[in-house]
C-alpha cells in the first residue's frame, strides 16, 4: 500500500483515515478523494512536472483524479477550485515527504533527543498526565454515586494532576529561550530543504544513457563522459566502460582516459548512426 512515514508531524494519515472510511462506507472508492488518489496525483506529477495541473488532468493514465470532481463540472469556476484543490493536496504531500526523508536521515546519522532537553521533561509529565486522567477516570462516577474510599482517591489523583500541571506550566515559561537556541532541522540533518527536495525529485528520474556508436581514426585518443558505456567500432565492436584502456587491434590501440586528462583540443571522432 502506498505511505508516506511522517512520523504523524502532519495531518496526512488522519486524513488518509477519514477519507478511506468515507470511501468505503459509501462504496464510492473513486468518487471519494484519499489514499489512492494521492499516489496517481503524486505520479501525474513525476511525469509531467511540478503545477502541471492541466496535463494531468488530461492524461488517460491518471483518470482516477478527475473522478471526485464530476459532480462539480457544471459551476463557472469549477477548472480554477479542481486546479487550486490539487495544490492543496500537493503541498501537504509535499511536507510529508520532506519529513519522511529528515526522519530516514535522523535515523541514518542515528541522532536521538536529549533526554535532559526541557522539551523532553515537557513530554514525559504531559504522558504521566494522561496515564494518570485515562486510569482513574471511573471514579468521579464511583464518587458520584456516594462511594467514600473513591472519594478520597479521586482527591488524591486530582491533587497528583495539579502538581504536574503546575510542573508543565514551569516548564513551558523555560521553552521559548531553549527552543531559540536549536538550530533549524534541516542544519541539524546537514541538509537543507531545496537539498531534500531535489533529492526526492531526482529519485526515479536517474536513467542509464544508451551506448553510442562512434568510428574511430587511428592515432588518436579519445575522451568520453565517465558516467558512459560506449561502443567502439575499429576493426571490431567493442563495450566498453570508462577508464579501461583497451586495444582493439594490434595496430591501433584505443585507451579510454578521464577527465583529468582530457586534450586540449577536442577529439576527432566522427558519428556512426
């Protein structure tokens, strides 16, 4: 199944919830915006480019999206609400995803949270809170109806609340100075976000280039890209990769040499399509 691991830093994945219960309820899998339809927008974009809302919408491929709009094709502004809505939906994709790769590379650099940080003393009373709220929450009915011994746990649990809410209330009048001082997280992850967002749009896109002919004159060296594998055509075809010195024939040898050590002038190599 498609996913984006955010972490649940935004509301993607509730969305995602509530969309998906909506969808099946109603038996209307395609006429309902979720899950899937964010895969085939994400992949329209892949292959025709970043706000090319038209060209997605007109391509067969990526039908599906167009379906949650049917219902809206008779209003005036209906192409610029269809146009703005994909925006919306891709921006919070968007912010998904760079999260999802800050949180691959926090993992990868094996960075953890300080647990001295206020931030994290915050975290910890705030979960004892609702531990405590979630685990005694039957005895204000049990006091209600008269019962004395929870009475007097329900006055002991509230005065335990009230401690830690005043703790949490000392703790946050000392996060504003300690936050000022964090660096963003994309100086921490050693990665800025046009960094992370040209990696994640580099990612499917990288292809191997095909071999290329080329007819070679003897006596003379020839340089080529290293990223290349190049055919070379003398008195046999040979494959060859870069950096390899390689003779073709015993009259004429060919060495394939990097970039460091390229002519001054360009090489003589003509063509052969």
């Amino acid at each position: 199944m498609f996913n984006i691991a955010d972490g649940g830093f935004t509301e993607l994945h509730t969305l995602w919830q509530n969309e998906e219960r909506a969808a099946i309820s109603s038996g209307k899998l395609n006429e309902i915006w979720h899950r899937r339809h964010d895969y085939w927008l994400l992949a329209g974009i892949v292959l025709h480019g970043y706000a090319r809302w038209t060209d997605i919408q007109n391509d067969g491929a990526f039908g599906v999206i167009n379906e949650p709009f049917k219902g809206e094709a008779s209003k005036g502004n209906f192409l610029e609400m269809k146009n703005k809505f994909l925006a919306r939906r891709f921006k919070l994709l968007e912010q998904a995803l760079v999260i999802e790769e800050q949180l691959r590379r926090a993992a990868y650099l094996n960075m953890t949270q300080d647990p001295s940080h206020p931030a994290m003393a915050l975290n910890t009373r705030f979960a004892e809170v609702e531990c405590l709220a979630e685990s005694h929450q039957h005895l204000s009915k049990e006091s209600l109806a008269g019962n004395k011994p929870a009475n007097a746990v329900l006055h002991k649990v509230l005065n335990q609340l009230e401690e830690l809410l005043s703790d949490m209330k000392a703790d946050v009048t000392r996060l504003p100075a300690t936050l000022s001082r964090i660096p963003p997280i994309a100086a921490r992850l050693q990665m800025s976000e046009r960094s992370i967002l040209s990696r994640l749009a580099s990612k499917g896109t990288e292809s191997h280039p095909p071999p290329v002919s080329v007819t070679l004159s003897h006596c003379h060296i020839v340089t080529l890209s290293p990223c290349h594998t190049v055919t070379l055509s003398l008195c046999h075809p040979v494959t060859l990769s870069h950096c390899h010195p390689v003779t073709l024939s015993p009259c004429h040898p060919v060495t394939m040499v990097s970039s460091a050590a390229w002519p001054a002038r360009a090489p003589r190599a003509t063509p052969r399509l």
